[in-house]
C-alpha cells in the first residue's frame, strides 16, 4: 500500500487536534505518520501525546520529541490504522502488524478508529489471507486447527519464525470469501493456542482511501442512510 506525503498531511490536518491522546496500529506506515506528527508539534505547536504500541514506535517518539502516554493512563481519542483491506460494513483485516493483541487494544480503546487503505482494498466482501497471532507451544497443532478454515502456514521472515512484540507467532490463513467473519472469528478464538485474529469487526468509524485522490467514508454518514 503505497501512501503519498499529501494522504499523510491531510490525515495529521484534519483529524489530530490539540490535547488528543493517539496511537497507531503497529505497522511501517505508523511510523511515517508520527514523522508528520512531530512537524506538526515542532512547526505549529499542536499539543497531543501518543500511546506507543511497539519498541519501534517508542523508540521512534522518543526521538521526535513526541509526548508519550500508557493505555493504564489514558483511553484513546483517536487511533488510526494503515490495513489490508476494509470492507462495505466497516470490518477491516490487517496482516502488516507486529501485535494483533496491541492492535485490538487500541482499537477497542478509541474513541473514533480511523482505517486508512487503498481504493483497490475497499472490498464488498473481504477475502485471501487473514493473520492469527499464536502461541510458541504446540505450534504445529494449532495449525492444523486453523486448517478447518483454510490453508495455513506459519509466518516465517527470512527464513527464521515471525514473532510479535509479545514474542508470540503468526499464522497466516488463506481464507475463501464464502465464510462469514464472526464465524471465522468465533471458530479461530476455540482454538486454545489462538491469542488474537486479524480480523477487526465492527471498530471502524471512519475509513480513508487513498490513490488518485481522497475519499472519505463515515459509519455515521452511513447509519443516516438506512435509518
């Protein structure tokens, strides 16, 4: 997903205002946004404070002289992730992450989620690979669960196991669009040495999409037309 500098001003512009707390999905494109935040601070004097949800992103803050706060400290006024794809109802799946448990956390915290992906991965239904954050112990085993869902493999990284920032692995499963989500949801959390799923139902509030322009969709603006 390639984000253009213009994307990145227009989302720091319109929706970090001062005395926010943030945070952003762990992921490489996070930390080209906090860049943009750290202008904004340093130029503007926008007075904001972000919960850092990796050891990159802290190290990161700390180096951009941006004000750091906990979730033990703060909920969330506004969150933004960079995913995969989104759909028409808002659920998105990210697989570019380094904590699906951190990443939830956040996402259940905000106040308003905003979900930034681009044109092509605003899908009607959502489809392909879909991460499972797992245990070291009895790896193998917990695979072969996942495989009631379909093809499963464990995210490997240069040849060497993927691990999160908890130290836990990845299982990326390759699942078909015919599956309804909660099923897949509800069906991976039975499975004992699942911690967390990169499906993300229901927490999206606002979606950006980007690449030949921007376009803006609001859970709100889209509640009004069916109410």
């Amino acid at each position: 997903m390639a984000l253009n500098e213009g994307t990145i001003e227009s989302l720091a512009l319109r929706y970090v205002k001062p005395g926010m707390v943030l945070a952003l999905g762990t992921s490489g494109h996070s930390e080209t946004f906090l860049k943009k935040i750290a202008f904004e601070i340093e130029e503007k004097g926008l007075n904001v404070s972000v919960v850092p949800t990796s050891h990159r992103i802290a190290e990161l803050l700390a180096s951009l002289k941006i004000p750091v706060t906990s979730l033990n400290e703060n909920e969330i006024d506004v969150a933004f992730e960079f995913v995969s794809q989104v759909d028409r109802d808002f659920n998105f799946v990210k697989t570019d992450s380094t904590s699906l448990v951190r990443d939830k956390m956040i996402a259940q915290s905000a106040e308003e989620l905003i979900v930034v992906a681009g044109k092509k991965d605003f899908v009607e239904r959502i489809s392909g690979t879909i991460p499972f954050e797992i245990v070291h112990f009895g790896w193998k085993r917990t695979i072969i669960q996942l495989e009631k869902l379909g093809e499963a493999h464990l995210r490997k990284i240069g040849g060497k196991e993927y691990r999160t920032e908890s130290n836990n692995l990845v299982a990326d499963v390759k699942i078909d669009d015919i599956y309804d989500l909660y099923e897949i949801e509800s069906q991976a959390k039975e499975v004992p040495g699942v911690i967390e799923t990169g499906l993300f139902i229901g927490y999206a509030d606002r979606i950006i999409l980007h690449n030949h322009g921007l376009e803006v969709k609001s859970r709100l603006d889209f509640e009004k037309s069916f109410s």
